[in-house]
C-alpha cells in the first residue's frame, strides 16, 4: 500500500478509492496518546465509511523515554523538532502545547505545505490570523469547547445568519471543580480531583483565573463577527478567592456560580468578558456539570442555538482533532 | 460583473476574489420569500466576509400571481418546470415541497451538472441515497432541525466519533401546539395559533402523527449510522387522540409531554421510533419551547451533545439553506 496522498487504490470494485494520509504526530501525552487510540480503534471504520487511511509517520515528544499510550510505536519517536518537520507528511496534529516550539511546528508545518490541525487555544489566540494567512488548511476544532463542534458551526454553520452574541460556560476545569464543590467536595479535594481525571493541570491557574477561557471566547469572537483575537481585549475575572464560600452562598439563593464567557457584537466594536455569574437554575449554562461546556449563539435569523457536551478530556479533544482529519482529507466532503 | 461561477473578479487588492452564484430557486412561499430576503439584506456581508455574490436567475413558482415577497422580481417567475430547468444556474435551490414536482427537479438539476439544496424531508427519505449518488453536490441541511445544524454536524463535525444513539424533539409544529397548552390555550387554539405563526400546514396531519418527525429520524439515521432511510422503519405513533387531557395529566405528574425521536445502531441493526414520551422536567427533551428542536447525539469518544434552537419557521429554514449555499461555493472553505 502506497503511503503518499495522491496515490488511491479501489479497495473494492463497489466502494470508493481509499485515500492515505501521512500524519505527523507532535505530543503523545493525554490528547496525542488518545488520538493514537482512536486511529487504531476505528481504522476499519475510517476505511469503510470515509475512504482514509491515516497512516502515523513521526511523532515528536518532549521526552522520548517517558512512558505512553500502548499504540505508540517507539520507532517513530523523535525529540527533534527539525527532524519531525522533514519527515514527509500531508498533515501535522500539533497537541504538544505551550507555544515557543508549536509555533516553530506550525510556522514549519504549513510552510512546507502541510495542513496543520490543532488544540492549541493560546497559539492560536496570538498567532492565528498570522497562520490562516498561509492557507485554508488550518483546522482547530479541538482548540475550543473539547466535544463541542463550535469551530465549524461558526465557520460554516452558521455562516450568513448574523450572529451577534456568543455566551459560553468554556472552561471545563473550573466546572468541573465548581460542580465537585457543590456536591460537597472541599475545594483542595475538587482541585485534585480534576487533576486526577486529567482535566487540571499541575499548575491550574490558567484555568482557575479565566486565561484559559478568556483565550477560547477570543477564538469564537474571531470565528463568529472577524474580531482579530490577537488584538481584542477580553476583560477577565476568574473564580473568587474563597470559592468554597462562593458556591455554598450560591446554593443559598437558589442559583449555581459558573465561570461564564460573553462576547457580543455592538456598534462601537466586539466588547468580550470572563468573569464568575450566579446563574439561575433554568438558565442552559447553569446546566453546565462537571467538565461539561454550554454554548449559546445567537443570531438574527436563527435566534439562540445552545449546544452542550463534554469540554475536555483527552477523548473529546482526540475526537475533535480526528474529527478535523476526517474533515481535510475526506473525498466528496468538499 | 460577470454572473458564471467559473470568473472571479478581485473587488479590491487586499480581498480575496468574489465569485457569483447563480440561483434557480423553486417555490417562495414561507421558506422561499424568507431566503430572497435574506440574500438581499445580507448581500454586503456575504461579499466582504463570504466573497460569494447570489445572483437569483430564475424562480419557479405554482401560482405566478399570488402576492410574494417584496424582494421577488416578477420578471424571473415561470410556472414551467422545463424552463427553470433550462435557465443556466450553479445552483437549485428546491423549497417547493411536495414530492412529485421535487423529485423532478431534484434529479434535473443533478443531471444538468447543478448542485443541489433542498428542505425537503419527505423528498430525501424516499430519493436521499439516489439523489447523493449524483455525487457530493448534494446539501439539505434545511430538512431537519431547522437553525440547529444538525446535518453538517452528524456529517462532519462528529464524523469518527462512533455515534450510536440520537434522541431528539424534531417537529416544531407539534411541539408550539404542546407548549401553547401547557401555557392555557385549549387544543384547538394552539393549532390555530401554530397555522397562523406559519408553522403548521392548513392539513396538519403529517405533523400531529408524526410522519414529519419521522422522515427526519430517518434522514438523522442515514447520517450517523448509514442506514437507507428508504427502507428503514421507523415506528411511528403521533401525539395522543386528547392531547389537552394528556398534557394536563402529565402536568399533575411533574412532566411534560413531548413527541420524541429515538434512533440507535444496535447490534442487530439500527432501531428508530417516534412517540409521544412523559418526560422530566430536567430532561433536556423537555426543555423544547415552542418551536424549539432538541437534539441529543451520544458517542463512544465525546458522551452526549445536546442541541437547543429553532426548529421551524421561514428564517430559520431560510437561514440553513443559505448555510449550505455558502458552503457549497465559499472559496477556502474545502
């Protein structure tokens, strides 16, 4: 079997050419190792019913020596960033995170004419429009909302129905801390366990003051009404101090505290905010449990949509990055 | 200006090309009146953000005198089915209804080498798989959900996710008439009152058994598990013969009653049905006001989405036609 992309074989004389594509995996922890999975676990499913066969060339990790998911084959480990980018591919998933080396990978990457697809929120916020400038195939749905297909709702979806407002619960950790707390968790013991289940980091402050989802509102504000994310200013306020306190006071009143994003189109511009809200208890975003995101659009034509699902995870992020596989390379989806 | 697809004029230096579409549009009642005025009041904003400009050529009509939208030129009307179909156009945009004068449109214009947008239901779970063999060119996210994007999702968004279950409010129709009488209005008024929003048919019947929300099932089933919605059965029971009775007893019991929609890939194939179900008021099925659609997809990688917005109603509809019409042509967006 061929591995280049332009090369197709009928598999069979009824069903279409299979087409397949070269991936260069850079990160194999939480999300990279999922996505590993999810490749070799659906394989004949990707074959029969989307004509791909994704074929993994190279994976690039910060520590080769370190223990990861079983699908990884150890012979295509590097820890060389100049080695991974030479490797022939069609596409480069960046889950590596931070954003010195991916912004190497992705400048690198769609540079020698690659499509790139990645989770990175906080590369995208600074770098994105600099990057989609090389070309249509940058894809990131998994940057924003986890399991949530808000990515290509707002850019295609919902193309030309005038949205002017985005609301959003987008930070998974805080609400899955949140959601702990209320069923009687500490907060130290919510903390941890949202580390344990991989949804924290070791260091959660991006997460715990709003960074993280402040990033993720001026992705949906550049996707929903053009705003340039790298300029907007999202006025950000994370969870309070006391947030043991703040949720017991919440209960009292009936209500749920959420850490909620807003960003509207008005006339003066795009004004977008982060900050804790006590929501009532019929409002969809205080529908919102433990790692769940709830996204609200709203447009002229098509008042308010509200979607919700799980927001992190390695597996929901995984699915979300294959799911942008799927969509670059699948024939007949164009 | 040009009106081929094929020639791209640049309408300044720094924008990307402008492409004309040219539209044929069958049918402007409602839905059609609905998109000519969308295409009109958002032309500027398809140009600058979309670089597409529609240009309707032609527009079949049943009955060329009866009083339309402000934005029909009575000079494109025809009453000819052959000569729409012989107007040069890119595109057949079919919201005519019906199956009979649709099924020859749908397969004329896929024959002429056009693509194809149609809102019909009733059309597709009987022609669906036919029509798509013509090739990609093929888009209705219009025929189900209404504003809520549930094909372009189950079609690419969740693509190899491994989707085993959809569970939905799918006919807005009969959900305005419930959620009318759970407000106060007796049977009789809801239905008016849903006649009169334009969400109901003079014969509703389609929508009150729920045949409407069935084809939609099957549509969805085709979707997410590849069944032939042609051949699938989906067992179908409409809303109670006393439905003032039912939704006052499910009231007294602290539920509501909905007409829900279940399909689910199961070992021995896919099963699907319609019934009107007592539910939770925290079932999120329950949360369907009005027109409202609800539409839960569970897969193995990403739990259960829930989708929330308007599932009937001109712009709606309007607003999803002009969805896929975007995605068909956009440059970039492939």
């Amino acid at each position: 079997m061929s591995t280049t992309l332009a090369s197709r074989a009928s598999s069979t004389a009824s069903r279409p050419p299979v087409t397949t594509v070269r991936v260069a995996l850079a990160g194999c922890g939480t999300v990279g190792g999922a996505l590993l999975d999810l490749l070799a676990r659906h394989a004949d499913d990707l074959t029969r019913r989307h004509a791909l066969r994704f074929h993994v060339v190279r994976i690039l990790a910060r520590d080769a020596s370190r223990p990861r998911s079983t699908a990884v084959e150890r012979a295509l480990l590097t820890t060389s960033v100049a080695e991974f980018l030479d490797t022939p591919a069609d596409v480069v998933v960046e889950a590596i995170g931070g954003s010195c080396t991916a912004d190497v990978l992705a400048r690198g990457a769609l540079a020698h004419g690659r499509a790139l697809v990645t989770a990175n929120k906080a590369l995208l916020r600074t770098q994105g429009p600099a990057l989609a400038a090389f070309g249509p195939r940058l894809r990131f749905e998994a940057a924003v909302g986890g399991g949530v297909p808000i990515v290509r709702l707002l850019r295609e979806g919902l193309a030309g129905q005038g949205v002017h407002r985005v609301r959003a619960v987008l930070n998974g950790t805080t609400n899955y801390i949140l959601s702990r707390i209320e069923r009687g968790d500490p907060y130290a013991a919510a903390l941890a366990a949202a580390q344990r289940a991989g949804f924290a980091e070791a260091d959660p402050s991006r997460d715990l003051q709003g960074v993280d989802a402040a990033d993720k509102l001026a992705l949906l504000a550049w996707l929903a009404f053009g705003a340039d994310p790298s300029t907007l200013e999202v006025v950000t306020e994370g969870l309070p101090r006391d947030v043991d306190a703040a949720v017991r006071g919440a209960a009292r009143s009936g209500r749920r505290l959420r850490l909620v994003a807003t960003a509207e189109r008005a006339a003066r511009g795009v004004t977008a905010h982060v900050s804790p809200a006590l929501l009532h208890l019929d409002d969809p975003l205080a529908a919102a449990v433990d790692e769940e995101n709830v996204i609200q659009v709203t447009s002229a034509s098509s008042g308010t949509l509200t979607l919700r699902g799980r927001g992190a995870g390695g597996a929901a992020t995984a699915a979300a990055l294959l799911a942008d596989l799927i969509h670059l390379f699948q024939p007949g989806t164009h």
